[in-house]
C-alpha cells in the first residue's frame, strides 16, 4: 500500500527510513506544541486551545502535504509569524486574536487563490539556481542559530550575541548547556558511523542524560526561571473541550474601530512573510534532498504551495496562527526522508501529541537542540555547489548576501530579499539584465516597497 501511494523504490527509501525520518522531524518540531501556546496566550488565547489547535491544524496540513505532493515536509504554526501576531498585531497594533485569525484566514484563501493561478510556482522557478543554494546555507546557518540558543550556548552579550557563561546558574542553564554539546557530539559520532536515526537517537540520548542529572541533582528544576522538570509527570490528557475557545472565532470579530487600510496592511504582512518563508524552506529543505531538477525547479511545487495554503486557512479556524512548512523538515531529509510517508508519520505523531502533549512537551529544548546544529551543518555542505568564479559573480554575491543576512536578520524573507535584490541590481548594472527575468524584477521592486512602507 505505501509503495502505491508514495513510490518508495521510485525514490531510492524504505518504509523503515521513512518512519525514523518522520519520527526525527516530529521530535525536532515538537517545541512548537509549548512555544506556540506560551506566545498565543500574551495575546489572551487559552494556552491549551492554541496547544490542540496547532497540532489539529499541523496534522492536517503535513497529511495534505503528504497527499497532495508526496514530500517529506512537515507543516506547524510559524515562528515568528505566531510572534508578530501576538506582540505586533494585538499588543502594539491593538487588534483583538479573533481579528488576527480573520486576517491569517485571508492570508490563507488568498495563498490558495494564488496557488490555482501558478503565481507562487512561478515566483519559485524565477529564482536561480545558485541564489536556491544560497538559501540552502542560509537555512543551514539559521537553524543552527536557533539550535544554539535553544541550547543556551547563545546568549545576549554586549556584542550582540556571546557564549554563556557555564558555571553561573550551572543548575539550570549550564548545565542544559553542557548537556546540549555532549547530545550534539553523541549526534555527529553517530551520524559519522553511519547510524540509522542518528539524529533521533541523539534527541533521546540528551533527553535521558538530562533525566539522569536532575536525579542526581545536577540539574534543579526552577519553573520561575523557565527550567522545568525533565521527569514526565502527566502522560494522558483527554480533555479537548478546550478547543471551543477559539475554534471559528475568526468569523465572530467586532469590526467596529477598525480602519480597513490597517487591516489590508496586517494581511499583506503575513501573506509576505508567510510566502517568502515557505518558498525559502521549501527551496533549502528540496535543494538538500536533491529533489530540485537540473533547472532548479521542485517536482510537485504546485501542490506542496496548495498544502501549505490549506494548512494556513484550516489553522485560523480551529484558531492558531499562521500554518507553515518548517525549516525542521530537513531533520528527517538529513535521516533520509524523500516522500510524504516521513510527513504522514510525523503528522499522526502531531495529532496523537493532543492525547500524550505532557509528555512531548516535557522534552526540553537542549535535547533537540543538537539536532538542529547537526542539521545545520548538512545545510551548509551545499555551499560547495555555489559557483563562485567570476562567470557567475552575480549569482554567487547575491548568494552570498542571503546566506549571511538569513542568521544574522533572523528572517528567512529577509535573506531572499536581500538576494533577489541584489541579484537585479548587480545584474543590471553590469549589462546583464537581459538574465533576469520580468518576474524578479517584480520581486525586487515588491520588496523595496516592503521596506519603505512596512
């Protein structure tokens, strides 16, 4: 049956790859079931709501992913999106959550609108191929980024960003540092033996070192400084009745007070971000996997951009924010991942976490941690497929200026956009605008606008 549905053979996988690798990218996205409720709730959601509402919507839109394209990408509500509709929407702009979810709903019918009408395929097959690579690396750095500071091995520092400092609060955060760099070379040992689900092995093998130091006492809870027990404490939870909270309420909004240009810019700023976001992990995650074909262009975009769509509207309904493909997907590709069994897999992990969301939320963030740096580094090895000779100076400096602005910004948009920016200039300022097609012209000029008035 799964060699019917997803053509295993065709695609060089087993059955068995295909479960560790989905089993690897859900235990890398489940932070998303405690992160996305601990955001929400500051904007006056219920936390257990927004916690069955995410996984809902993650099962849904990793299944139609799966389905509908057959790749091994996996869907969830979005970080930083689920940020700017907490802090910037409804704190600062003033908006109420019922609000945000109506312009995240029509963020969503206007993503499938686009996605019937080829626009979004087409804005991903106008990229070239060396700016894709770009983004590959890009990716690569940033997930790394995220990786460390889940760790807690990147904090604040006067220059910005430092390491931490080990020994101060060494109960708490460092030795969930310590743990982390000891569960990341457990990882890349594995991963050098050729280890099947070495990426997962090494989440779990953190995790049961973490168990080990706080029962000896190394590790000391503190809930007041967000460092929770590891000890799973609860394991079933059957209440869903939480859920009534915010599912519809995108359709029940008082729209009195509300001026419409402000309500068109918030749509606009999510369907950007969103857009970009997704084009970019799609375009890293396929460019990893080697799944693009020899023009650059993914088999199946179309579809996987209508999943993504679909996953984006039924989110708002049931009443999280912005549904979208992860840049964690690259755990289960990195673990040999091709087809949509490794989302189908992960999907039900998602919609099983409604029933067992104390025990998937009880794995700290520096046990995934390290496979998020591991993860990393496979991005990275793309570099070498970047052209840098001077034929090709203007793709590879547009490249370049995406990989380090991906980190750096901490934005995946803003390091297309200052690819695609630079891409046009550089070209056309040195006679090669014929290169260029009409398309990205627009895409540049689009997002000079973004930074002018948004």
């Amino acid at each position: 049956m799964f060699e019917k549905i997803f053509k295993l053979k065709e695609h060089n996988t087993n059955v068995k790859t295909e479960v560790i690798a989905g089993i690897t990218t859900f235990m890398t996205m489940a932070y998303i079931l405690a992160v996305n409720p601990s955001i929400l709730s500051k904007a006056g959601m219920d936390p257990t709501a927004v916690l069955l509402a995410t996984a809902i919507a993650s099962f849904i839109g990793t299944a139609a992913m799966a389905l509908m394209a057959n790749l091994p990408f996996v869907l969830s509500a979005g970080m930083g999106l689920n940020a700017y509709f907490a802090y910037t929407v409804v704190l600062t702009m003033g908006y109420s959550w019922q609000m945000a979810l109506l312009a995240v709903f029509i963020e969503g019918v206007i993503f499938i609108i686009l996605s019937l009408t080829n626009v979004r395929e087409a804005i991903f097959n106008a990229i070239p191929l060396n700016l894709k690579r770009g983004v590959s690396v890009g990716i690569g750095l940033f997930i790394a980024f995220i990786g460390l500071q889940n760790a807690g091995l990147a904090v604040d520092a006067p220059t910005l960003v430092g390491i931490t400092n080990f020994t101060e609060n060494f109960s708490t955060s460092g030795i969930c540092a310590l743990l982390a760099i000891l569960g990341l070379l457990i990882t890349a040992i594995l991963y050098i033996h050729k280890v099947k689900g070495a990426i997962l092995l090494g989440i779990l093998a953190t995790w049961i070192l973490g168990i080990i130091c706080q029962l000896v006492g190394w590790y000391v809870p503190t809930p007041e400084k967000n460092f929770f027990s590891l000890i799973p404490t609860q394991f079933v939870s059957a209440d869903f009745s939480k859920l009534g909270e915010t599912f519809g309420q995108c359709f029940h909004v008082d729209f009195s007070g509300v001026k419409v240009v402000n309500l068109i810019v918030v749509v606009f700023s999510f369907l950007f971000v969103d857009l970009f976001d997704t084009l970019g992990t799609l375009i890293g995650v396929a460019t990893k996997a080697n799944m693009l074909d020899e023009k650059g262009r993914l088999p199946g975009v179309k579809p996987a951009l209508m999943a993504d769509a679909i996953a984006t509207t039924t989110g708002a309904v049931l009443g999280t924010s912005t549904v979208t493909t992860f840049v964690e997907s690259a755990s289960g590709v990195g673990t040999g991942g091709r087809t949509g069994l490794t989302a189908i897999v992960a999907g039900i992990l998602f919609l099983l976490s409604t029933l067992f969301a104390p025990l998937f939320t009880t794995i700290p963030a520096f046990a995934t941690a390290p496979a998020l740096i591991m993860v990393g580094f496979l991005m990275v090895s793309t570099v070498t497929e970047i052209r840098f000779d001077e034929e090709n100076l203007t793709e590879a400096i547009p490249a370049y200026l995406a990989i380090i602005a991906m980190p750096l910004f901490y934005s995946i948009s803003e390091g297309i956009s200052f690819g695609i920016i630079s891409y046009v200039i550089l070209n056309v300022c040195t006679g090669k605008y014929k290169k260029v097609t009409p398309l990205m012209y627009v895409l540049a000029l689009l997002f000079i606008l973004k930074y002018i008035f948004l």
